[in-house]
C-alpha cells in the first residue's frame, strides 16, 4: 500500500465501514481469508454495532448542511456522526463547550440553552436512523 498524502483528513466511521465493505470484509473470520487482513474484519465486526452501520452518505450530507447553525467544529461534527448522541448528557459529552455555545442561537443572540440542545437532539434524530440495538438489549 503507497500513502498518497498524509494527514489527508479525518474519516467518520461509515466511511471506514463503506470502505472495508469494498475490500470485501465480513464477519465470518472464514469469509475474510484471503480478502482483507484478520484485522481488518475485526474492525469491520466491530463497526457493525456502531450507528455507522444503517448511515449512508446522504443522511451524513443532510446532518453537516443541517447542522451549520449550531456553529459545530469538525471534531465536534465527526464526534456526533459517529457516535450518534441520543441524550443531552451524551451531547455534553461530545460537544465542547457545549453548553456556553448552545446557549446562543444563530444569530448570536441569547437562548435557553436546554431547547437549544433538543433542538439539536431532534435534528440528530430526523438526519440519522437509529442506531443498532445494544446486545443487552437483543436478549431480552
């Protein structure tokens, strides 16, 4: 393999997904023989079970262009797309400053930062689809 250009960018984990889709990886450690490398369908097994795995690259598109008003960094944006917030104290978690920036809408002007957070939860939802069901959950 010949690396064309370092650092070229940050890669969400859909796209790491669609790409090891392509070299042909799956989950069964007998279908990768000879395809992709081991790791490379452990990576793959494993990014099944993040909200990569039913995101396409129209509703990762529809959230960056959606998502404008909120003022988010790339990490930030790179953060949601590939962990998928579905709570307030997830997006806390993900978005720096979170708090101080929601706290002002679009215009710059002072807003309940809580609406501002659902406001931004509710986008999440309508832009992503849900994301897989936890193992836990799956047993019962």
């Amino acid at each position: 393999m010949k690396i064309e250009k370092t650092n070229a960018g940050f890669l969400t984990n859909f796209e790491v997904l669609d790409f090891l889709r392509s070299r042909g990886a799956k989950t069964d450690p007998m279908g990768c023989l000879g395809a992709v490398a081991a790791s490379e369908c452990k990576v793959y097994e494993y990014l099944l079970k993040t909200p990569a795995c039913n995101q396409t690259r129209e509703s990762i598109n529809e959230f960056v262009t959606r998502c404008e008003s909120f003022k988010l960094t790339n990490a930030d944006k790179l953060n949601v797309i590939n962990w998928r917030p579905s709570s307030a104290a997830d997006a806390y978690a993900m978005i720096e400053e979170c708090g101080k920036r929601f706290s002002k809408d679009e215009r710059g002007e002072a807003c309940n930062e809580d609406e501002r957070v659902e406001e931004f939860l509710e986008l999440v939802k309508e832009a992503f689809p849900p994301p897989p069901p936890k193992p836990e959950a799956m047993i019962e």
